[in-house]
C-alpha cells in the first residue's frame, strides 16, 4: 500500500523545516514539539463529563481525567479504561492527550481515566511502572464510586504509554492485584531493542524515528538498566498464559509496526485472544492529528467497535 496523501504531504512539510536530530534537543524541547504536534488534533470532540481527580501514588498524589462519553449520564455504570498517554515516557501529559482521549471514551463506549503519570529525566525508570500499577490498583478498588464495571476494566494507552500498560497489565495480573478483561494498545513500542524491518525502512523521515527513540530511551533509563528488561521492552516477557484479550492496533508506516505485530503473534501462541489490525497508509501518531489526517476519525471508529466487541 502507499502511504495516504495526507500523512505525506505532513511529512513533506516537516522535511522542508529540516528540523534537528531529536538527539540534539532537551527533554524540554521534546515536550514542547509534542505538545505543538498534538495541537493538529480535531477540534475536541463534545463529551458528556470531564473530571479531574487525585490519587495516591507511589510517590505522591497522581492526577487523573476522568471522560464519560457523549450520551451517558454521570452516574450510569461503564465499563472502564485506564489509558497511559505517550510520549516516550519522558513527554506529554492530560492535555496533549486531551482529544485522544476525548474521541476514545466516545468511540469505545468507556469511561476513560487518563493518568498523569511521572515522566523521566525527573523521575525515570521505574517510577512511571509503579504509577501505573498504583493507578490500575486505584481504579478497580474504586470502581463502584467511579461508576465503573468491575468485570469490564480495560487497560490502554498509545506509542510509549502503551508499552506502560502492556507491562503494567502484565505486573498486575501476574500479582493477581487487578483482573482486566482488556488490553488496548495503539502504536506500541514493545522491544526497545528490535531490530526489524519496519525500524530499518522507517528510521527516518516518517514521524517517529531512530533519534527520538535513542533520545527517549536516554533519559528514561539510568544506572545501567537493560532495555531488554520485559518491564521495559514487554515483548520479552517470559509467560504470556495467563494475559486478559488484546486489541493491538499499529500503522503501516510506523517504525514500530512489526514489534507490535509479533507481540500479537506471541500472545496468540500464548492462547490469549488477540486481535490485531494494521492502518494502512498510516504513520506513528497518525490518530493524533485528525486536522490533517482525516482518517483518523475513521479509525477511531474502527478502535471502539473493537473494544467494544472484545469486552464480556
């Protein structure tokens, strides 16, 4: 398939900007060119609620947005989604990620609780975990006053937010702590270490590439971590059994396209159903800048219809 027109159009202006290699830039400057980024979103879909909340964390109170999707009442009994936003795990927050969320409450169905957990260099690996995990723990302990089905908490996020819930679904469940029925994971990194035929033909040129990777991975991770920690690279997870259903969603021309195709694979040979589906045309990040790729409203649709099918 060729790339959709609108994503290389995107893509050619950006070229003529001849913008830095991402390891030439401070973690501020990072966050800054996400957040410019993440402004190419729709205008902000109409919601029913929007509501931020506290909770306890592992190290301090976490702030979490909580969406109820056009046309529930307040009060009515959802299923849930906790959804871990990206952005390298060093980036991002609630309101880059506002119209993501905004448009997968109200396509999914869900009540979502976007986290606003700890990024690096302030507090690296492995803070934003346990934020996670503590996150995941709080929302099901707390579903009733939440409006949430205890039998229907799905666990989410995009690009480097979803390798947070990959792990942390995993973590959880493992520790018998939460008991999702879902994980949903769009563009995820799942092996910071692959070396794949998507990273080669995509390293460059194509939104996310090799530099902002390095340069993530950099300041997430000091003191000598191993990438290849299945906390930090999930695709090398050891057991797979015993995982809630995967709705794994990639992009044709994102580097990361083949690590979360074979995470499918492996969660398949782990008898975990598993539902997979590549956007085609598409690049990394493609969901998030709905002014200028119109599909995205499309595959938002597709996005919730499968949640929406693969929960009890």
């Amino acid at each position: 398939m060729a790339i959709d027109p609108h994503a290389k159009r995107f893509l050619d202006k950006l070229a003529a900007l001849a913008p830095a290699s991402m390891l030439s830039l401070s973690v501020g400057e990072r966050r800054t060119g996400l957040e410019q980024l993440l402004k190419f979103s729709k205008r902000p879909a109409c919601i029913g609620q929007v509501e931020d909340r506290t909770l306890p964390g592992p190290g301090g109170p976490l702030t979490a947005r909580i969406y109820t999707p056009a046309g529930a009442e307040p009060a009515k009994v959802l299923p849930g989604l906790v959804f871990f936003h990206g952005g390298g795990l060093c980036a991002g927050n609630l309101d880059t990620h506002d119209g993501i969320c905004r448009a997968l409450a109200n396509a999914s169905g869900c009540r979502l609780i976007s986290i606003d957990y700890r990024l690096a260099p302030e507090h690296p690996f492995p803070a934003a975990i346990a934020d996670g995990c503590a996150a995941g723990g709080w929302a099901a302990a707390h579903a009733e006053p939440l409006h949430l089905d205890p039998e229907r908490l799905v666990i989410g996020g995009d690009s480097a937010g979803a390798t947070l819930a990959a792990a942390v679904c995993h973590m959880t469940t493992t520790a018998g702590t939460v008991r999702w029925s879902l994980q949903f994971l769009l563009c995820p990194i799942m092996d910071f270490k692959a070396d794949t035929e998507s990273r080669r033909a995509f390293a460059q040129g194509y939104l996310l590439d090799q530099a902002t990777l390095e340069h993530d991975l950099k300041h997430y991770l000091t003191g000598g971590v191993d990438p290849a920690d299945p906390r930090i690279s999930p695709l090398r997870a050891a057991r797979l059994e015993d995982l809630p259903p995967a709705c794994i969603h990639t992009a044709e021309f994102d580097p990361l396209r083949d690590e979360g195709r074979a995470y499918a694979e492996q969660l398949e040979r782990a008898g975990v159903k598993t539902l997979y589906r590549c956007h085609s045309g598409m690049i990394h990040l493609f969901y998030g800048m709905g002014s200028l790729i119109p599909y995205a409203t499309a595959a938002y649709e597709l996005m919730g219809a499968d949640i929406r099918a693969m929960l009890p």
